[in-house]
C-alpha cells in the first residue's frame, strides 16, 4: 500500500502538470522533495547546525526509487534518522543504511543541500533583520531553490515538495509561497511549491537520511553517524549541491535586506522590491564548500 501511494502520489503530480493543455514534457517535469533538521529556540551554539536538504528526480526516477526503497526498508514503513537505535544496536542499523544509501543514485536522482551554523546566524543575522523573513528554514529553503534552478534543472520545470510543517514554521512557508510565486512569480520554470506528510510517502526518506547525515559530518566527520551513514553522501564523482551559508554570506543578507526596508526598527515596505526576491531565488547568495 505504501508503494501504491508514493507512486500514484508522484505521478498524479507530474501528470496534472504535464497534461495537453499545459503541453508540458513529463520527463522534463522534476520533483524536488526536501526536509531538514533545525533546532527552533536557536539556542545551540559552537557546533550546531541547521540542515535542508533532499533528491530532485522526475516521475520515473521517483517510482524507481520507492520501488527500491520500499523493499530494501522492510518491514519498517519509513525511515526515521532521529528514531534509530545508534548506541544500543549499530549492527543492525549498518547494513540498513548501507542498502538504502545507494538507492538514490543508482536512478541517478539529484542530491541538493544547503546548511548554515548557529553561532553564526546568531551572531550576524538575528535580531538585525526582521524575523518573519530570515527564519533559518525560510532560508534554507529558498537556497534549495535557488541551487535547483541555477545549478540543477536547465530549462525543465520543477515542484518542491516540502516535509510537511507545522506551527511557524508552515506560517512561514506559506506566506512564501503565496507571495513570492503566486504574486510575484519569480521564475516560470517552479510549477509550485507545497507540502506532504512523510506517514504518505517514503520519498521523503532519503531528504531525512542525506539532511541528517549532513547535520552529523559537519559536528562531527569520524562519528558513528557519520560513518555509518556516509553512503547516503554519494561518491567522490556525484558530491551533489549546495554548500553551507557562510558569515559573509548572512552579512550580504542583513546588508540588502535592509537596504530594502527590513531592519527591524523601520515600517515594512508595502511592496517587496523585486530585484530583491530575484536576487536571492535566481543568484545564491552564498558559495560555501560543497
């Protein structure tokens, strides 16, 4: 049943938006499934990270992968990183995630993240914009974006999917979508952004595997996680996209972001400039380490 519902789920998409009357190419139609690892109340400092991250493949690649995914989980239903039992039994996770790591890139799915750390963001960014648009998440998104359509996807069509929020978090990726695609309309190539519950899919799996393992190398390179999790990374040869926010990067954001009416002492502007929303989704403003 699972299977059943992430390929027909995938494919439903992938035809609507590829139906006569838009004249669109299915096989240039490509799914963006991301999710990452964050810690809200900010706290965390040295060390700690913020994560988005996931694949970008088109309708066949997607139902190739659960297909394979969905067989080489059992009988668990999905794949929880968070969840897994690393001190008690790493005997038993090993072998799982070594047959699952592969998966993604034997059907030659594109992997995508972007990650910046606390201390940083901390230290530049908070408290000196306002917060409704600099929220790491909404960040992180939006690098996600603006790699796929840079450095991904040429001139085929592309849907992100997101791991279903809730709370802030939803807010904010809501007001995003509604204002930076539906009114705005940023680039003609995102056919739309919206999300999904990972309890419908295991095609969020491998976004919480490639975010979480991320997350741990950047702590941590010779850690149990990492190590045994590294396969989910690619090879030498397919490393992926994307690379961490630098400080000099969060500076170029407080700087034009309120060059643009978004310090957090002055009246929001009624209409956000868009130069600034091209800028940020067409023009990384970031070139980390990948």
């Amino acid at each position: 049943m699972m299977l059943r519902t992430s390929d027909e789920f995938l494919s439903t998409l992938a035809n609507i938006y590829t139906c006569h009357g838009r004249r669109g190419d299915k096989g240039k139609f490509l799914m963006a499934l991301l999710t990452g690892y964050f810690d809200e109340s900010g706290i965390h400092e040295g060390d700690h990270y913020c994560v988005m991250a996931g694949f970008i493949g088109n309708d066949a690649q997607w139902g190739a992968v659960a297909k394979d995914w969905i067989e080489a989980l059992a009988p668990r239903r999905n794949l929880h990183m968070t969840k897994l039992r690393w001190k008690q039994h790493p005997e038993r996770i090993a072998p799982l995630l070594a047959r699952l790591g592969p998966i993604p890139y034997k059907y030659n799915l594109t992997p995508i993240g972007v990650w910046l750390k606390w201390s940083d963001y901390n230290a530049i960014l908070k408290g000196r914009v306002r917060e409704r648009f600099t929220k790491p998440y909404q960040m992180l998104a939006q690098c996600c974006m603006a790699v796929a359509l840079t450095e991904v996807i040429g001139s085929d069509d592309i849907f992100f999917l997101l791991d279903r929020q809730e709370g802030m978090r939803r807010e904010i990726m809501h007001t995003m979508r509604d204002f930076v695609f539906d009114r705005i309309g940023v680039d003609s190539r995102i056919k739309g952004l919206d999300f999904i519950s990972r309890t419908n899919t295991v095609c969020l799996d491998p976004a919480d595997y490639l975010a979480f393992i991320i997350r741990e190398r950047n702590i941590d390179k010779s850690s149990i996680k990492t190590t045994l999790g590294a396969s989910i990374l690619g090879s030498e040869s397919n490393t992926g996209y994307g690379g961490r926010i630098g400080p000099q990067h969060l500076q170029w954001m407080v700087d034009n972001l309120n060059a643009d009416g978004f310090a957090p002492d002055r009246p929001l502007p009624k209409q956000v400039p868009k130069r600034l929303i091209h800028d940020l989704m067409k023009n990384p403003y970031w070139r980390g380490p990948k």
